[in-house]
C-alpha cells in the first residue's frame, strides 16, 4: 500500500495549525512576556502526544522521534511593539503589539512540523529523534536566544534548521544560500549633554541640538569611510529626540539606531569606531556625549550540508522549481548564536501572494499569505525527517557563546 504523503498527513490538521496561528496573531506578545504563546503551543503539542518541557521564563522545547534527538527545528514567539493596520479579522486584540515580522507563522509552521514527524514517527518513517525548539525574545538585542542557550537546549543535536518570512518571494517559493544569510547588528545610542539655555544666545548654552544633528549625519559617512566597505556596515538611526519649547536649546538630547556588519571582522570593532568619531564630531560644539553599544547577534552563517538538505527537501517536497538564490541581507536574527555551537541553515520562506503586494517586515500592514503555513510545515517536517539532515556531531566552533567586542 502507498505510503501517505505529508501534504496528505496534514490535511486533516491543517485547520490547527493555521487556528494557532491566527490565536497568536490575534493575542501576541513581546520579548520575555510570550506567557499565553508557550501555552498554546504547549497545548497542540500535548494533544498530539509530545512530551513538552517548559523553558525558564517562557519558550519551550518538545522531543520526537525514536533515541535522544539529534536534529533540531527552531521557532521565535515574540511579537513587536507595533500597532497592527491590517484589518484581518483576526487582527491584534492586543494594543501596540503585532506580529509584523511573521514569527507567528515560524511557530505555526514548527508545531506543525512537530505534528507531522508525530504521525511519522507512529509509522516508523521517522529515522532519528528531532527537537522543537520554541525561543523568546528574538526580538530583543542580544536576542532570547541566549536566554535558552544555558539551558542545554542544544544537548546532544547535531544540526538546527530554522524557517523565516521573506515578503519579497511568492507563495511556492524559498530562498537558500549557503553561508552568512543574515548580518550582525547592534544598537547604537549617543546621548548628548550641555548647559541648555535661551535660542537667542547658542554660543552660551551649547548649541545641543545642532551638535546632536551633526552625529546624525556625519558619524554613519565617516563608518562607512573608516571601514572595508566589502564589510557592509551601514548605521541608520531609528529615534531623535531633545527638547520641548522651540525657543529654548535643552540640555539634552539622544539618538539611537542599529549598526549592522555584513562581516564578523568588522562587527568586532566597529564599536569602537563609533565611539572615538562621535568624540571628535562633537568637541567643537561644549556638550558631552555619552555613546552605548548593545551587542546584538552574529551574522548567521548557513552551513553548507544543512543548506543542501533543506534544498533537496524543498525540490521533493514543493516542487523542483521552488528554490531560489538569494542574497545576504543587513537584517540581524539571533539563530546566529546557535551556529556558534552547531551547523544548521536557515531558509526564506515566501508569504507574497503571486501577484500581489509586496508587504515588507516590520510595517504595520504586513500579512502573509496564508498559503505559505501548509509548505514551511512540510518542508521543515520534509527537513527533520531526511536521514541526511543529522549531519553528525559537531567538530568545528568552541561550543561556547563568543561575545564579540566590549
């Protein structure tokens, strides 16, 4: 008799998986606060017969297969402090929060991978257990991955696969490379200090907010002149703010932004750059500055085996022509802190409905196509269940987290 498919295992479940989905878009949650997320997804797993432990905090991992796991799948749950204006029914009920970077659908698409390698696991087509691993906090710098990181979450696998939303591809499509994917990323803020005192007299009171525009725009030209521009750096600011009346210079300021490095080499010293050239932009004009880097997350650095089983898995599984190159972006993701510690390989998943809009991460207005839940779950469940997927014990890295810089 033919052994069912993964598309035909799943049907029957589907309608779980997109429901988790849209009760984590409906109520989300931000970084270290993904009480009810864990909940939820602790709850599909149970019922379909996992063992789940919860994580310290929040997040939680879940074991399947036959043995100790050798293979893992990863999976952020925080949302954003954003305001959703997308009009879905099922829209955030919660205020100044959405989940506007689709990790609503990587914990969608990871649970019901979990679901799948279950049924195949009672079938006995599963050849090596798999770890499901559900993180916090990714969106916070340094990431929640180092949250989960001491926990031993890690113990024992031998690769980690991880799925992300990439509004630029269609629907039916995934972007591979093999390599850095991702860049690393920091954030940046330069706090100015002075006298303060009246517009009328700004050589007495320390023009500050002058000064503050001067570091806007002169320290992001000079990084990018002070450092190999094969490097990538690029520092763009996300907040400005001094003052309250028009007619009074305040006696603080501060800007801050993200300072991301497409190299590793220069994301090492980059800080320091930043800090000596703002001192010098400055100096001229009586206030001080006071600068402060939060190291963010590594570049992730797709291993080349992991990239080639999520590749075959894909043409198996959704078809010969649904992979396609893509490029290394400037966007920061903290699963570059488990490849510290092991390969793995992220893949882009397209959420753009063929034809439609492009709705990029982080608006307010971003809505994946639904259609791209069923195919990130069978491709991860495609992923974890190939026999090439455990790519052995790890012989290469430290095994111990780098922070890199001060």
């Amino acid at each position: 008799m033919k052994r069912p498919t993964l598309a035909e295992l799943l049907r029957p479940q589907l309608d779980l998986v997109i429901g988790l989905r849209r009760s984590l878009h409906a109520y989300p949650e931000t970084a270290r606060q993904e009480h009810r997320s864990t909940a939820a997804v602790s709850e599909l797993l149970k019922a379909a017969g996992l063992e789940v432990q919860l994580l310290p905090g929040t997040g939680l991992i879940a074991d399947v297969g036959p043995g100790e796991p050798v293979v893992g799948l990863r999976a952020d749950l925080d949302a954003l402090p954003m305001t959703e204006r997308t009009g879905l029914p099922y829209a955030s009920q919660t205020p100044g929060v959405m989940h506007a970077c689709g990790h609503d659908v990587h914990t969608a698409t990871v649970a019901g991978a979990g679901l799948l390698l279950a049924e195949l696991h009672a079938a006995g087509r599963l050849p090596h257990g798999v770890r499901l691993l559900f993180q916090p906090a990714e969106e916070t710098m340094p990431g929640g991955a180092l949250d989960v990181l001491g926990t031993g979450v890690l113990d024992g696998l031998h690769a980690l696969y991880g799925v992300h939303c990439d509004p630029s591809l269609d629907v039916g499509l995934v972007g591979l490379k093999a390599g850095p994917i991702t860049s690393a990323s920091d954030t940046v803020t330069v706090l100015l200090n002075g006298t303060g005192g009246h517009t009328s007299r700004p050589h007495l009171a320390g023009d500050l907010v002058f000064a503050l525009g001067q570091v806007v725009t002169t320290l992001p030209a000079v990084v990018a002149r002070r450092v190999d521009p094969r490097a990538g750096v690029n520092l763009t600011w996300g907040v400005i703010a001094a003052g309250e009346a028009p007619n009074a210079v305040p006696s603080e300021g501060f800007i801050s932004g993200t300072l991301r490095c497409m190299e590793t080499e220069a994301w090492q010293h980059a800080g320091e750059l930043v800090e000596s050239v703002v001192a010098d932009i400055v100096r001229p004009y009586a206030v001080t500055a006071e600068v402060t880097i939060v190291r963010g997350v590594p570049p992730v650095d797709n291993d080349p085996r992991a990239t080639s089983v999520l590749e075959e898995a894909a043409r198996a599984e959704l078809g010969p022509a649904s992979v396609t190159p893509t490029r290394q972006s400037l966007g920061g993701e903290d699963f570059g802190w488990y490849l510290h510690h092991l390969p793995g390989a992220m893949v882009r998943l397209g959420t753009r409905t063929p034809g439609g809009k492009t709705y990029d991460l982080h608006r307010v207005d971003y809505a994946p196509d639904e259609a791209c839940i069923e195919l990130g779950t069978r491709l991860l469940a495609a992923t974890a269940a190939s026999p090439a997927a455990d790519l052995g014990p790890a012989t290469g890295g430290t095994g111990q987290v780098t922070r890199y810089g001060r």
